[in-house]
C-alpha cells in the first residue's frame, strides 16, 4: 500500500507542475512489451528512438529476455533431477516481477538497470 502511495503522489506532483519526465511512456512500453512482444518492441524503439537511455534499456530488455529464456529452459531439463522445479519457480518468478519494477521505476523517474544483464552494457 505504501507503494501504491509512493507511486501516486510522485505521478501528482510530475503532472501538477508540468514537468514530466522525458520518454516515461516509452520507458512503461519498453518494460510492459514483456509480456506481449518482448523482442520485437524493444528492437523497434532501440532502431526509432535517438535516445541514448531508451537504446541502453532496449539492448537490456533483449538481452534480458535471451537470459531467462536460457535460464527456464534449462531448469525444464533440471527438472528430472528436482534441482529444476525451485529453479524454474525463481525464475519464473524473477521474469514476471522485474518489468513491474522496471514500469515503477519508471513513472516514478528512477534508473532501472535490468539484473544479471544490467552491468554488461555501459
């Protein structure tokens, strides 16, 4: 709930004063195309957007997504030996939630690097 609070009164003051920070939707898009398109949205906005933020953030999506992918399959096979079912739970987890804090981050106007991939790109 203290989120929730957070959240909305930094969205408030953002609109009251008129300042809103640059590209915040395209970050939100960015983040949320996890779960409709995630290869293909961050691929049009790092070829679209000249921002250098925006194209930092694609490249991590992208790689992001190779990376749980890789992962989750891997604990599929693990599975055969019960070490893969708390790994693909952790996992699976792990790529629902860090969009969501990702689209946090972003309204709020936080930097938001991606985990495991977020220290390869500079």
């Amino acid at each position: 709930m203290k989120l929730f609070v957070l959240f909305y009164r930094k969205l408030r003051k953002g609109l009251k004063g008129g300042i809103f920070l640059e590209h915040t939707g395209l970050k939100v898009l960015l983040h949320a195309s996890t779960w409709f398109a995630p290869f293909l949205v961050p691929f049009i906005l790092f070829l679209v957007v000249d921002d250098e933020e925006i194209k930092k953030l694609s490249i991590q999506a992208v790689l992001f997504q190779l990376v749980m992918t890789v992962l989750i399959t891997v604990s599929a096979f693990l599975i055969i030996f019960l070490i893969g079912i708390p790994m693909i739970i952790i996992f699976g987890i792990m790529a629902f939630v860090v969009p969501i804090i990702g689209i946090i981050k972003a309204v709020t106007g936080g930097t938001f690097n991606y985990p495991i991939v977020g220290s390869w790109i500079k």
